[in-house]
C-alpha cells in the first residue's frame, strides 16, 4: 500500500491486522499521517520503503522504525527529448521554468525573481490543477510582471520543458524526493533547487543545489549564470543525465529490490 498526506482510517485498519504488510512512504507528512491513529501508529510488523534517503531518517526519528530506500521508478520514454541533445546546442528552449504555483513551492521567492530578471522570460506551469480562485490570484499577481507567461496544465510536460532553458525548483516544502527533477535531467534540462527535504538527492551533481539561506541576489545569480553561459549549463546537463543513468533511478535495479523485498521470484 501506499501511504502519502495522511493515513486514512481504512489503511489504519489495515495496519493494525496480521496480514504481512509493505507500506510505501511517499512524504513526510508524518503528523497529518498519525491523525486517525493512536500511538504507535505504524506497528513494527510491517515493511516499509521510503522514496529516499531523507524519507527514510525522517520515519526513523519519528517513529524509530527502519525503511529500505526505492527511489521512484520514472518511465523514462515519456520525458525524453525527441532530437537528441548537442553540445553545440545542448537547450531549444529560453524560458526559465517555474512548476506549480503554489506557496509550498517557492512561489514568493519566484515572485520576487520575475521582478528582478525582467531580462529573462518565465514559464509558470501549472501542475496541480488550481481552483478558480487561486488561479484567478496567480493571475494578477502576474499582471504587471510582462516577463511571465501562465499556463494552465498540460498532457505533456515535455511541451513545457522544450518551451525552456532551466528549470527553478525553490521549495519551501521538504519534497520528499523531487520526481520533476528527475523528468527535467532525462529530458536534459539544467535544475537550480533548493538543497532541502530530498531535493539534494534528486538533484544530485546534475544541477546546482542552493542552501535554504541562500537569499534572492543569490538565486538570480545562480540563475543568469545558468542561463548564460554555454558551458555550465551543457555540463550541468550531462551530469543530470548521469545522474539518472545511475543505479538511483534505475527500473531495472528498482524492481529486483522490490522483489527481494516481498520475496516474490522473478
């Protein structure tokens, strides 16, 4: 089963019988998950994976219970690039990208660099579908920033990432893994994020990792260096795709773990 946002009454339920069970920890919403349960709410008898390191030592200081580390599985053919990446020309886009506008995500700070990049063009893509209101508030707080374009979600991300040059992931929120990096270092687009939560894992060397305190002058120098020099953003490219080339994120490797792990044959 999979836990993430909150254990429901129904998986308590579950949780509490015999019956060999492998849970799948996807957050660390770890108080949100303990609200339909009374203390210990994850019996000691059960598996549990976590989608990373971080995941996994944040469920062993709450509840001083072990986790095996499965990163996520990422279908790789739906987030390649079509033409192959160059060194010549290692990005088609020019846009910076920003996904999801939401508060969790980084979206004060993003804010902030519209206004003091207005050289550079913004790609803010919505990911979780917006209610009328928020969307409606997205919007005007764009309205006098003429280097930001809005775009409701897509079938593709790809449609996206082939619109951009990088992708900016600065989160407020402890991302358990960070899965959009991941999909932007397959397709080969260079990620600056914030070294918080799992982001460190996922980036990896494939990206630059900016601290928690690294404040906005840093950002937008990150980010003019990224999308200006040549070099640097064609190395951080093939670090990416190194990186997900690894053993990390690797199907192949993923599924034998899984097996072992419920010791079904092959």
């Amino acid at each position: 089963m999979v836990v993430d946002a909150g254990l429901t009454r129904d998986v308590a339920a579950i949780l509490a019988t015999d019956y060999q069970t492998v849970v799948s920890l996807r957050d660390v919403e770890f108080q949100a998950q303990t609200r339909h349960s009374k203390p210990p709410p994850f019996p000691t008898n059960a598996t549990y994976i976590a989608n990373s390191a971080f995941t996994a030592a944040r469920f062993r200081e709450s509840f001083n219970l072990p986790a095996v580390v499965i990163h996520p599985c990422v279908a790789r053919p739906r987030f390649a690039r079509e033409k192959p990446i160059t060194h010549e020309k290692p990005n088609q886009g020019e846009k910076i990208l920003f996904i999801n506008p939401d508060p969790r995500k980084g979206w004060a700070l993003t804010l902030e660099l519209i206004r003091r990049l207005p050289q550079f063009v913004f790609r803010i893509q919505e990911s979780w579908p917006l209610c009328p209101e928020a969307h409606t508030a997205v919007q005007a707080e764009l309205e006098t920033l003429p280097n930001a374009e809005l775009h409701t979600t897509v079938a593709d991300i790809r449609d996206a990432f082939q619109d951009a040059r990088c992708l900016i992931v600065p989160s407020d929120w402890e991302e358990a893994w960070g899965r959009v990096v991941t999909e932007a270092q397959i397709f080969g687009l260079p990620v600056i994020a914030r070294a918080i939560g799992g982001l460190p894992e996922s980036v990896g060397n494939g990206g630059l990792l900016l601290t928690p305190e690294t404040d906005v002058g840093g950002w937008t120098d990150a980010i003019s260096s990224v999308m200006t020099d040549d070099a640097l953003r064609n190395k951080l490219i093939h670090r990416g795709k190194t990186h997900v080339d690894t053993h990390l994120v690797s199907p192949a490797i993923q599924a034998a773990q899984l097996r072992e792990l419920v010791s079904c044959p092959a």
